[in-house]
C-alpha cells in the first residue's frame, strides 16, 4: 500500500491534531482496523475512515483512494462514537 499526503495538510493536521498525516500508516498496523466509508457529496470524492488500536489508544485516519495510493486528509485520536463502535465490533 503507497501512502501519501499534502505537506500543507500535514502542517495543519500537526497543529490541530498534534500528529503527523503520516502516522495514520500506523493505523492499518492494527489486524482488527475497522474501514469504514465515509461519503458526503460535500467532499466531492468517496473517503474512507480507518480507525486503529496502537498502544493501548484508539486512532482515526481519514483518507482517499487514488490509484493505487492511500492519501490521508487527517489522522486524529478517535472520539467517543468511533470508540463505542470499535469496542462494540466482534473480533
């Protein structure tokens, strides 16, 4: 999987999320990643959400697919829905 990112979408994930976009590769590291789509004519584009367990927290990326590239447009630490949702999941 090629991952990619905006460098000026980096800058201010960084800032309001305190991560870097490419953190959100680490998401995909957790076996029980939930993919979720996340589709609103707004956006102009089919994004996906991916939401991950490392160390113990709870992570989301929000992403595109082109070509054969994962682009993510933010990477943030989950919040209380997509963690009841997680824990609610059968594994």
């Amino acid at each position: 999987m090629d991952f990619e990112f905006d460098p000026a979408k980096d800058a201010i994930n960084r800032t309001k999320h305190h991560l870097p976009l490419s953190f959100g590769q680490r998401i995909f590291d957790d076996p029980f990643v939930d993919i979720l789509p996340s589709f609103r004519p707004i956006d102009g584009e089919d994004r996906y959400k991916a939401v991950g367990m490392l160390d113990g927290k709870l992570f989301t990326a929000i992403y595109v697919e082109r070509g054969s590239a994962t682009r993510f447009i933010s990477v943030r630490r989950s919040n209380g829905a997509e963690q009841r949702d997680y824990d609610r999941d059968p594994r």
